[in-house]
C-alpha cells in the first residue's frame, strides 16, 4: 500500500514537473498582455501559461489591433517584437502572426 502511495506522489510530482509558463517579453513601447499593460524595459516580460494570450497593440495609433496569439506551450521565452509580431527565442516568427 505504502508503494502504490510513493508511486502515484512521484508520477504527480513529475508531471506538474513538466509544466512550465513561457516568458511573454516586450521589445518595444507597451501593449495590454491579456488585459494587464506590459511594457519593453525592466518589467518588459511576464509568465503567461497555456501557449496562448489576448494582445491589443498599437495602443496610440488609429489603427489599433487585436488578437488572440497562440504558441507551443513548452516555448521558455517569447517576444513582441517592435514590428508588432511574435517571435521565438531564436529570432523566428512563430507562425506567421503579427498584429
């Protein structure tokens, strides 16, 4: 009994493990990151989970934009680049999508 207990706490423990935020990182100016301002600089990044996030950009502009991004879960680091697209930690657009 006592190793089926050991077992079942050490399978759990090693899936909540595997699970990790990405880093949602501003390369320039501000954005709303899933309703909440997040900005380049100092504070230019935050943990979002789930591979995906509502960003509203261009904030100053008329042509103001929306959009629900979506990226591999697993990715540690992402960024909104300065072109008002999402980028890997290697520089590469991820899937195409821009704001």
């Amino acid at each position: 009994m006592v190793t089926i207990k050991i077992a079942t706490i050490a399978a759990v423990l090693a899936s909540t493990a595997s699970v990790s935020a990405t880093w949602f990182h501003v390369n320039r100016g501000c954005i709303l990151l899933n309703q909440a301002i997040l900005c380049a600089g100092k504070d230019g990044a935050r943990q979002i989970d789930g591979g995906k996030a509502h960003v509203e950009a261009k904030l100053d502009q008329t042509s103001h934009c929306t959009k629900d991004f979506t990226w591999p879960s697993n990715y540690g680091d992402i960024y909104y680049g300065a072109d008002n697209c999402l980028y890997d930690s290697k520089g590469q657009n991820i899937g195409g999508q821009c704001c």
